[in-house]
C-alpha cells in the first residue's frame, strides 16, 4: 500500500543508527523502574527490538535529536513496553477541533517503514499543516487489492478520548494497549500512537463500513465503533511516537548480526 522500495543503508544511515540505539537507551534509563537498569546493563547488548526500531527510524531518515523522550511501562500482564516521543514541529495539534482522541494503529513491516518515512517528511517541513497535504497513515484499502490506492479517506485503529493529564492519558493507554496486543494484525508488537482532533460520531449501524463511509465523507473525522475502535481520517491523523514491547521478537527476516538489513 506505500509501495516504497527498502533502501539500501549507506554511511549515514549507520552513523545515524549508532546514535539513535544510544539516545534511546539513555532516555530509557531516565526512568525509575529498576528492570530498566537491570535490563540496559551496559556490559550486555540491548534487547534485539531496541535494535530493531533503531534501524527502522535510521533507514527513514530519522536523528537522535529528534528523539524527545523514551517512557518504560508495563501492560496488565507484566510485559515491558516502550513509547519513544518524537519531537513534533507543532507544540499542539492545530485546527478548531471538537474531540481529541489518541490512536494507537498497528501494521506490517512494510507499513511502519512507510509511515516512518512520510512522517519525517512531515517533521522536517517549514511550516506543517492540518488537514495533512499527504497523508502519514494512509487510509485502510479495505478488499481492493494492495497496489491500488485506496478510494476511502479512513485507518483503523484503538483509541482512547484524551483525558487532560499525563497521569490520566497513561492508565487510559494501559488499557488500550491490553487491547491491543491480540487486535488485527499487530503481530509485530508496535503501535504507531498519534492524535486525531475533529467531530466524532459513533456508528450505529454498518459496522467497519459504516464508519469508512462517514469519515470519507468527512460527516466525522473520527467514527466510533465501540470497545475503543475507531475509523480517523488520515488527513486529520497525526504520529507523535511509537510504543513497542521490549521482549518481542523481531521478525524472523531480520538479524540482528546485519540490523541495517530490512527485508
């Protein structure tokens, strides 16, 4: 769907990659909990995921000063996540918006190398703007094939309504993160997280479709369909970070011997 050809990695993009496995374990051990000093002991290596994501964002052309922040937390069932802050041009989501609402939207390998890539077009714009000129999550294809463009305007993803405090935000993403884990195609373990402002509306009949149709009119820019799923439209669709559980394994076509390789 962002048919975008993996790029081979070059000077930079190992330089980069070296600085960005750096910064996030140094933002990591900023945190308190004591398995995050047991787990980034300096005399043994990161776990492979942190290597894995490193890679990722070094072969899309991301920085380590665009790094913001890096939060440890658990799920319900003890894991260990990660949510790597970006710094976003914008210190708030422009546009006279009705309802905010946190996604957490999961994808293939391919998906988060292009999402990744079109959000650092969008970070490294002069003057980002809302409605998106192009799309960062790209609207979901529904049964057409994958090469052709999507005639919808929506993605899919959890949510939850933001809830004006930190402390708040975090314990309604624990319980979307619960949630997510066995959602759909999240076998990778990664949530693009975001923020979508605009009118939203729950659907009541229709199902997936009902929801794609009225946010592709724009009757809503976010179309509820219960049990924290919703349809955004991918022009009022922002990634501000990325959550991963630490433990994962990474896909069993990377190594993490050659991690600059992506399949």
């Amino acid at each position: 769907m962002y048919q975008m050809p993996f790029r081979k990695a070059d000077a930079d993009t190992h330089h980069r990659f070296k600085q960005l496995k750096a910064i996030i374990i140094r933002a990591l051990l900023c945190n308190p909990q004591p398995w995050v000093k047991t787990t980034f002991d300096p005399d043994y290596p990161p776990p492979p995921m942190v290597i894995y994501i490193a890679a990722y964002l070094a072969h899309t052309g991301f920085h380590y000063k665009q790094i913001r922040k890096a939060i440890a937390f658990e799920d319900s069932d003890g894991d260990y996540w990660i949510q790597l802050l970006f710094h976003i041009p914008t210190s708030s989501l422009p546009g006279a918006a009705t309802t905010t609402c946190h996604f957490f939207h999961g994808t293939t390998q391919a998906g988060l190398y292009g999402i990744l890539t079109l959000l650092q077009e969008y970070l490294t714009m002069e003057e980002p703007t809302i409605p998106l000129t192009k799309p960062i999550i790209m609207a979901s294809p529904g049964n057409i094939k994958k090469n052709i463009t999507s005639p919808f305007q929506g993605f899919f993803a959890l949510y939850h309504d933001d809830q004006g405090t930190v402390a708040s935000n975090a314990a309604s993403r624990q319980v979307v993160i619960d949630k997510f884990i066995p959602f759909g195609k999240n076998y990778l373990n990664i949530a693009i997280h975001g923020q979508c402002q605009g009118s939203k509306s729950k659907i009541q009949a229709g199902g997936s479709w009902g929801a794609q149709i009225e946010v592709s009119k724009q009757s809503s820019l976010i179309a509820s369909l219960g049990g924290h799923r919703a349809c955004f439209h991918q022009h009022y669709a922002v990634p501000t970070d990325l959550c991963f559980k630490l433990l994962s394994k990474p896909p069993p076509n990377w190594s993490k011997s050659n991690p600059l390789q992506l399949a």
